[in-house]
C-alpha cells in the first residue's frame, strides 16, 4: 500500500502523512551509481530527497521530463519503478504513483530519442502478464504497448525482421483472446493496422478474412 497525498490536497492530504508519512522509505540505491543518475530520474521515481518524494507536482514534471539518451541504469531503475521491485515505501498516494508510471511511460516512448529504447516493449509485456500489477496498471501497458510497436517501427524497412517486433506482434493477437485485455488490445491492433500491413494480415487471419471491428 502505498500512502500519501490526493490528488486534490487539502485537509484529507494532510491528515493520511501525519498518520501514515513516517512509514514511507527512499528505495535503496548505491551511492556510486546515484553520482550517476540524472536528477530528474531519481525525482521522479522518489529517491533524490524525503521533500521530493513527498512532493508530486515536482516529480510529475520530472516523470514527464527525463531526457533524452537515458543508460541503461537509469532505464533499469525506470522499469524498476514501473513493475514495483524498486524497493522503499513510497509517500505518495497509490493513483498519484500511476499518473507518475504513465508519465513516465510517455517520456520513455516520445522523448527519450528518435525511437524507443530497445527492450521497452518487453518490459510493458511483462508487466501485463504480471497479476500483482493490478488491472488499471496492465491496462495501461496494452496502450503503452501499441504506441512502442507505433514508434519504434514505423517507416522502419528492416522490422520484420526484429525478433522483439514478432514478439510484441504476437502478443498483442494473443491478448484478443483473452476477455480482459481484448477490447483494448483490438483497440491498439486496429489503430497499428493503419500503418502496418503485418498487422493488417494478421488481424484479418485472425478474423478469417474480415476486420476486427472498430
């Protein structure tokens, strides 16, 4: 569980920290790898200062703002964050650490250079198919999910031949199939058959010739 404030502040925020804010804890992080983290990293998952952590608007803007060529620490400690092995207990409010996730996500798939990060999409796969993440979260990914195929590939000549693009492919058709993921994940396969002939072809395999309805 995780404690903290609401979205709307006011008396109800301050009552939860003073009855539950000395519980939260900064997630454990080598001092000689922190010296290498960008600020704006380590805001936004909670471990740069207590007020930081305990400060949402800041580490929104953080979350939307991570920059550019990130390490692979640095996505490590992201995707740590993101499928909740990060570690510590963090102040914030459980649906304040969502809007931080999809922030989060939104940089990684937008901002972090001309494509994605390679391996994003593994991650988001392996969130959806991890039950502790909760419904909403997972949810979320499937959209994530689409938009990485969407940005990492597009106008790309040689993505057939991507292991990690077949992958995701045939992920996204699996999830048709099953009653909660499906209306979301044909969501995403009908928005990507606009741009993709593969994923055109298999949707209409899928429905034996016809579209997946919109």
């Amino acid at each position: 569980m995780c404690w903290g404030h609401d979205l709307v502040g006011g008396r109800l925020y301050q009552i939860r920290h003073h009855l539950f804010g000395w519980m939260s804890r900064s997630p454990s992080i080598d001092e000689k790898l922190r010296s290498t983290i960008r600020t704006n990293v380590l805001v936004a998952i909670g471990a740069s200062t207590r007020q930081d952590a305990d400060d949402f608007d800041k580490r929104y803007d953080a979350a939307k703002n991570l920059g550019k060529d990130l390490s692979q620490e640095e996505l490590t400690l992201l995707y740590k964050f993101l499928d909740g092995s990060l570690g510590g207990h963090d102040p914030v409010w459980s649906q304040d650490i969502l809007l931080l996730k999809g922030n989060i996500c939104l940089s990684l798939l937008y901002d972090s250079g001309k494509r994605p990060p390679d391996g994003l999409g593994l991650q988001l796969k392996k969130m959806i198919e991890t039950r502790s993440l909760g419904m909403e979260w997972r949810l979320k990914c499937i959209v994530s999910l689409g938009s990485y195929y969407h940005m990492k590939w597009k106008d790309d000549p040689d993505r057939l031949s991507n292991n990690e693009r077949k992958t995701i492919e045939d992920f996204l058709m699996r999830l048709t199939k099953e009653r909660r993921f499906a209306s979301v994940a044909i969501m995403e396969l009908n928005y990507l058959s606009t741009f993709f002939p593969e994923i055109k072809a298999a949707m209409d395999l899928h429905q034996g010739g016809d579209k997946m309805p919109k």
